[in-house]
C-alpha cells in the first residue's frame, strides 16, 4: 500500500539511472541517513557509540570492499585481514614518518598501498579459481602477520610491536570525544558507500560481474580478464586498506598485528555472506549481524544460564557462545543462503501488496 | 652433512603429521566437493574427548553416562546395519520403520546404566578409544542430517563458510564439554630421541621416537584407507561418488550415506592425526590450526589426490624446516643483513603460491582448473 511504484514515471534518463528509483526507498535512506548523523549522536550512550556503532560501520566498509572482490567479481578472498593490517600500518607510517600529511590523507595513502599489494596478491587469481585461489590469498594472511610482527621498521621498532594511532586532527577538527568519531567514520563510510554503489553500477561492475557470472563468455565478449580481476582486487583492498586504517585509529588507537589476524578475515568472509553476495545493503546487515551478535550473546547468556540452574563461569561462556554462533551461521546459511540482503528483497516484494494481496 | 640431514628428516616426520590433516580434507573434498575447514576443529573435539575419557580431569560423571549411552547407541545401530544387510524397502505403518530408533534407544539406556555403573573413573584405553570414535561417527551423522543435507547443491563457498560455522560450533562445543586446558595424553607412544646411523654421521642423527612412531601409525593408516577404498564394496561406493556423483546415484548409490561414511572416516584419521600430535604437543586448542597448516599442502598435492596429500605434506614439512634453519643463513650471506626468524609461519604458503602459478593443479590434482 505504501510501498507502491505505481504512477513514478521516469522522464529522463537521469531518472532513470538513478541509484534508489523508487521514491519510497530514496526518502526511506535518507531519513535513515539523516537520523544517523543527526539523531544518533544525541541518543545514544558513548558504549553503543563506542563498541557498537564505530566498529560495525568500520566492519561494514571493509565488507563493501570485500564484496566487491567475492560478491561482485567472483573471486573468494581469504586474506581481507591482511590487507586491512597493510591499510593501518602503511597510514600509520605515513602519519609519523611525515607528519605534515594531513590524517584523511595518510589514511587514503594506506588504502593505495593496500591496493597496490592487493593487485601484486590478484595475480593469481589470472591462473587459478575457486578454493585454490582462497587458499592462495591466505598467503598474503600468514606473510603480512609476520611481516608486521617481525619486522620492526613498520612499527618504528616499538619494543612491545604494539603501535599507537597518532592524534586524530582532520583539517584542524580534532577527532576526540566518542560522539565525533562516530561522526568522522559514519562520514567517510557513506562517501566510500556511494562510491561503491557507483561503481558497480557502472561498466566497471558490470565487467566485474561478467567475469563471476561466467568468465570465458565474458572474454568472448570483449572484456579484458585481466583488468577487470585485477581492477577488483585493487579497489577492493583499497576500501579494505582504508577500513583498517580506521579500524586501528578511530576503533583501537593502539593495536598490534594480532588485530588483524585470519579471524578478520573469516568474520568479514561471514559478514558479506550471511549480509549476502553482491549487494551493497547486504555488507551493512552482515557486518552488524557479525559484531553484534557475539556480544549480544555474551551479554545475553549468563542470565539464561541462570533460568535453567547452570552458573557458567567466564570460559564457559566465551565457548558456548562461540558454540551459538557456529550454529546460528549454520542456521542462516540453510534458511536463506543468498543473505539477509535477499530477506530484506522478499520482504519488499510483499510489501508491494500489503496489506491487501491477491 | 649430519646436521642437514637432521633437519631433513625432523621436516619429513612433521610432514608426515601434515599429511594426517591433509588426508581428511582430501577424502571429503573428493567424496563431497565439501571444502572442509572443519577437520582441525575435528582433531580437537576427537583428542580432548580421548584424553578426557582416559584420564578424567574435567568431565564429571554425566559425561561419561553420556558418552556411555552414545557409544553403545552408535555400536547397537551398527549391529543393526551388519544383520540387516543394508537398507529394504518398509511399507510405512510398519513397526520396523523405528528399528534403528529403538535399537539406538535401548542400546544407549544400557550404555548410560553401565558407564553409570562404571563411575566417572576413566577408561582403559581399549574402550576410549572406540569411544572417540563413536563420537567422530556421531558428529558425522549431524553433520550429514543438519548440515550437509539442507544444503545440497548449493554453491561451494556457501559450503565452505557452513563447514566454518561447523568448525565455531565444534570448538565451542567440544571445550565446554570437555574443557580448555593443554592436557598431555599418553597413549604408551615413547618420547625419548634416539641416534640414527652412528656408523656413518660422527654423532648420528638425533630423532625423537614419537616422529617414528607417529609416520608408523600414518603409513598404517594410509595403508588401511587404500585397502578399504580398492577392495570394499563401501570403498568402491566411495570411489564411484568421488568421480561422478550423478553417475553413482543412478546406479543406485545411496549419496547421503556415502557422505556419512566419508565424514566417519575423516573423524577416524582426525583422531589419529589427535592421537600423533596430542602425544607430542598435548592436546589443545592450538591443534585446531593445524587445519591452516593442513592447506598449503593441499595446494601442493592437489585436493583431490591422497598420494598428494601424502607428497604435499613430506615437502611441505622438510622445505619448512630446511627454510627456517638455513634462510635467515642465506639472506645474510646475499643480502648482508639476517631475515627475522619464524618463517615456517608462512613458508608454506609462499611456497604454494610460487608453486600454484606453475602447475594450478597440484602435483598429482586433476586438471579441473578452467584457464582463462
């Protein structure tokens, strides 16, 4: 009833190459957008800014990046940790080794040299497919690890190989109080987001999309494999790279490599699966699903432990909500594989009807 | 010379090891085209329910009940299965439609009675050890009935990410039954080194007892996969649905047991592969990386070959050695300044990498890799 397209014309093509075309999903995101920037900062507590908010739009734009590598262009992807690890110490080096960059500037520095190794770790991917080229992309997982652990030139050979964030000034803003860092990384996420969207809209994604759908008739037609893998693995780490560039400035503040381990990696290969493949919609709803339903589920199990008479203790816990989670994954995959994106498309689909269907 | 070949021979033995990991990969990928991640996380659930049954230090006595009746359950059903030959048609409405049921019912009352009986004492290593098989094969079942069945035919990465949901649910599930501590397990495997070819090397080659023991028990085990695969009528099921799946369901295959089987028998290497690094390392949770070391060789041998598993892991295991003795050696001599240590981290994986872009298939892998 009101989520009806009848009586939109499109009359131009701008109309028509619009991103939301439907009156109703454009007004929806940007009240969404706009409660983001402007009603979020007023109600919510510095805990949800902090450890929920922040890292979940972090989380999220790493997961665009990757989607765009597995989601869009086909190619799994096992080293997503590793080249976040490569977006947060390229920035960080470039933050103190020339302090007169400005912050938003080393922090885009680290996702070009994210991407460029990112292009140097798709080569691969020109000979091999599938389980073999993930498993060649946990490669660059180990060797960027040890690189970063074992080599102290990248952490200014810090003894504890722990590293802190330098202070966070934006074009003399200075980045501080939890409410203005939200503020900083919502910004960047819903540029980086409309850029992302943009692009796969546009002959780039469509190449992109050629190739995963079926990459010998997309070279038959006319489109280059090797530029159009390699031009994903570039933008993918790019976005990856600055995401951890983020995730260790505005998030940790201080990190080592462990940060960025191979458990990244497989929670951002959860987020855009479980959020769903190739959409961009999906990578927000896999990432909050990803962060928050362990912390949910520490929080939520003790007390349901009670009601049935079990005390779990701490270790117990973390286990049984590890346990949980490995089920509840399991769960969604059977129930819809495609991701919530693709619930959220059902939905709408009924909602065209509603409340009065056939 | 001496020194050397100590180091090459330690690398074989821990390859050997590898090749444990790698081979029950192996054998689901080509039963099942199922990537499983889930095979480290399967070591770990098998050792730590191994050495909790023998030496009790954390499971109270419910568990043991517990186990008892799921053992004797598994065992009634297989009784079950011998006698009866294999499935016959039931007309529905018939009572044998609950035989399996029952049998696994009645058969678990009595198990959980007598491990009552039995208190929460421990078992000899002749019953734990069929135990932990029991509840490889247990887990197999849940796996094919929960997981695999609901997802039949869908793509291989939605596969491949179900196995890590298996992989957290396992890890949890398993350390709060049986508990998170590193637990040492004696098997009655020795750990003392012993000097190889004192005649010829001045000193002879010092090798621990367990790396022998432990390649013995893999080239019996390696040696039992292949009788099973060539000369059993299951093996030559098996067989059939690795090469074609379609083929084999039309022939009158049954797949979903075939792949109850093969995830019972990769259990079973799963527990060996406990049984060999437990006695080394203790069992604990770092065992379940063992299925990230377990890729690479993988790659090298091809997923779909045993002889490959067998080969990636012996390279894998003495390149990884010899690299991390003699490369920081060898940067210093070229490039004038030493490399940090603790390649062996990801050695492996490079060498996969380079090797990858010669051969995409792997020493002895099928060429199913489509060029592009």
């Amino acid at each position: 009833m009101f989520y009806r397209e009848a009586g939109q014309f499109k009359i131009s093509y701008s109309a028509d190459m619009a991103i939301f075309p439907i009156a109703q999903d454009r007004i929806a995101v940007l009240a969404i957008v706009a409660a983001a920037f402007l009603l979020m900062p007023f109600v919510a507590t510095e805990y949800f800014l902090n450890s929920i908010m922040v890292p979940t739009l972090i989380l999220a734009l790493a997961a665009v990046g990757l989607n765009i590598l597995v989601g869009y262009c086909g190619q799994v992807s096992l080293g997503s940790g590793a080249f976040m690890a490569i977006g947060a110490y390229a920035a960080y080096n470039f933050a103190i080794r020339v302090p007169e960059l400005p912050l938003l500037v080393s922090i885009l520095l680290g996702g070009v040299v994210s991407a460029m190794v990112g292009v140097f770790f798709g080569i691969p991917s020109l000979r091999i497919k599938g389980f073999y080229l993930a498993v060649a992309t946990l490669a660059a997982q180990f060797f960027f690890d040890w690189l970063f652990l074992r080599a102290g030139w990248f952490t200014n050979y810090t003894p504890s190989g722990s590293v802190n964030a330098p202070r966070l000034d934006v074009f003399g803003w200075t980045v501080n109080t939890p409410v203005e860092r939200y503020i900083f990384v919502l910004g960047l996420v819903c540029v980086f987001t409309l850029l992302a969207k943009n692009l796969v809209r546009g002959h780039v994604g469509r190449q992109w999309m050629a190739i995963r759908d079926m990459d010998i008739a997309a070279e038959i037609i006319g489109i280059r494999p090797m530029y159009a893998k390699l031009s994903a693995f570039a933008v993918s780490s790019f976005f990856v790279g600055v995401a951890g560039a983020l995730w260790a400035f505005v998030h940790l503040g201080s990190w080592e490599p462990l940060a960025f381990s191979i458990d990244r990696s497989f929670q951002l290969l959860f987020a855009i699966i479980i959020g769903g493949l190739g959409s961009i919609l999906g990578c927000f709803l896999g990432a909050a699903f990803m962060w928050i339903l362990p912390i949910f589920l520490d929080i939520a199990l003790p007390p349901l432990g009670e009601l049935v008479g079990w005390t779990m203790d701490k270790a117990t816990v973390s286990h049984f909500s590890v346990m949980i989670f490995g089920a509840l994954i399991i769960f969604f995959l059977i129930v819809e594989p495609h991701g919530l994106a693709r619930l959220w498309s059902i939905v709408k689909e009924k909602l065209r009807l509603w409340p009065f269907p056939y | 010379m001496g020194f050397f070949l100590e180091v090459l021979i330690g690398g074989l033995l821990t390859g050997v090891l590898y090749s444990l990991v790698a081979l029950g990969f192996v054998l689901i990928f080509k039963a099942s085209g199922v990537f499983n991640f889930a095979q480290g996380a399967m070591v770990l659930m098998a050792g730590l329910a191994l050495v909790q049954l023998i030496q009790p230090t954390y499971i109270g006595l419910w568990h043991f009940v517990g186990i008892g009746a799921l053992v004797a359950a598994v065992a009634g059903l297989l009784v079950l299965r011998v006698l009866r030959g294999g499935t016959f048609a039931v007309v529905k409405g018939d009572w044998r439609v609950h035989l399996p049921m029952l049998v696994a019912v009645g058969a678990g009352l009595v198990g959980g009675l007598l491990a009552l009986a039995g208190g929460a004492k421990g078992w000899p290593l002749w019953l734990a050890i069929p135990a932990a098989i029991a509840v490889m094969v247990a887990v197999a079942w849940v796996v094919e009935r929960w997981v695999l069945r609901p997802l039949v035919n869908q793509e291989g990465i939605i596969l491949f990410m179900a196995t890590l949901g298996i992989t957290f649910f396992i890890d949890g599930f398993s350390q709060t039954i049986f508990g998170s501590n590193v637990y040492p397990l004696n098997v009655g495997l020795s750990k003392d080194p012993v000097f190889l070819l004192e005649s010829v090397f001045d000193g002879g080659i010092l090798v621990n007892q367990l790396d022998i023991s432990g390649a013995i028990i893999a080239g019996v085990l390696v040696a039992g996969l292949a009788v099973f695969f060539q000369k059993t009528r299951i093996g030559r099921a098996l067989r059939a649905v690795a090469d074609d799946h379609a083929a084999a369901q039309s022939v009158g295959i049954p797949l979903n047991w075939i792949w109850f089987i093969v995830w019972s028998v990769a259990g079973i290497v799963a527990l060996v592969a406990a049984i060999v690094w437990g006695s080394k390392l203790g069992i604990q949770f770092s065992l379940t990386f063992l299925a990230l070391k377990a890729l690479p060789v993988l790659i090298l041998g091809g997923f779909t070959s045993v002889p490959g598993a067998i080969v990636g892991g012996l390279l894998i295991g003495a390149g990884e050695k010899l690299a991390e003795v003699y490369f920081p050696a060898l940067t210093k001599y070229v490039l004038g300044t030493a490399m940090p240590g603790g390649i062996e981290y990801w050695f492996a994986y490079v060498l996969a990498l380079v090797f990858l872009l010669f051969r995409p298939q792997g020493l002895f892998g099928e060429r199913i890799i489509e060029r592009v």
